[in-house]
C-alpha cells in the first residue's frame, strides 16, 4: 500500500487562494517540499501490477489487479511541481543549472533512444538528474530567504 494516502490537498486542509484562511506561498511551498521529502524517502522501485484476492464474508471470491505506482516517477513528478512553482522566483544561478540539467536529460533521453537503450535506465538517470535539481531549488530557496526566522520570502 502506497503511504502517500496521509498526503493532504490544500481543498482538504480548508486552505484556500484568497480571503479568510488564506494559504500563503511558503506554506504552499512548504507543502510541495515535504511531500517530495516523503517520497525521495522511500526505495525507489518501478510501477508493476499486484494481484490482490477478494473476500467476501471470509471467503475468498477471486483476485483484482492494482497498479502500484511507479515511485521514481512520482518523485520526478514532485520536483517538477516544485520548479515550476518556484519559476517566476528563479535568480540567475537558477536559471543556469535548470537549462543545464534540462539539457542533459534531453541529449540523454535522445542517445538512449536512437541507442534502443530501455527506458527503464533512462528514468534512472532523469532520476539522478532530479535529485540534482531539486538539491539547487533547495539552494535557490535558501537564497531567497523563505523559511529564515522572522522573515517573510521575496
């Protein structure tokens, strides 16, 4: 069973984008952040599908089949998420390493391909690649001061 079930919509919270109760950027921000935390956290592993039997009464009726997510791809998802969150507050560091991580993945993504390499070892290095975006988000974050003591963000 994926554990991202306790992971809380802004809806769920009763947060919402203006008026009373408003969520404010950080705490948006604060959110994406965690639950890319959460997922980097777990084993990595590709999605597969697991048969599950079915029990009516105690007695087992027949079997159903689940997909169980695919969590390289969630995490990648994740700090896509956050990059484009962050977007319109890239300094010109960030802007740099973006274009040169995108870059790499594209060029790779590329060879791969014309190579019939599986698809399963370029997701392994677009998840290398992620890691190393979302460590200069953090940087990014850092720098524009969001989570300081007694400071609001830019």
């Amino acid at each position: 069973m994926n554990n991202l079930d306790e992971f809380q919509t802004i809806e769920d919270q009763g947060g919402s984008f203006g008026g009373k109760g408003a969520t404010t950027f950080q705490e948006i921000l604060m959110m994406q952040l965690s639950r890319t935390a959460k997922i980097g956290s777990q084993e990595m592993k590709a999605g597969y599908w697991k048969t599950i039997p079915i029990n009516y009464g105690g007695t087992s009726t027949g079997s159903q089949k689940i997909w169980i997510s695919d969590t390289r791809k969630e995490y990648i998802s994740t700090i896509q998420m956050l990059s484009d969150l962050l977007l319109a507050r890239f300094d010109e560091e960030m802007n740099k390493q973006s274009k040169e991580i995108h870059s790499k993945i594209k060029e790779r993504k590329s060879k791969f391909a014309k190579e019939n390499i599986l698809e399963t070892k370029f997701i392994e290095y677009e998840l290398l690649m992620h890691r190393k975006l979302f460590q200069q988000l953090n940087l990014l974050i850092g720098r524009l001061g969001y989570f300081r003591e007694g400071e609001g963000g830019a």
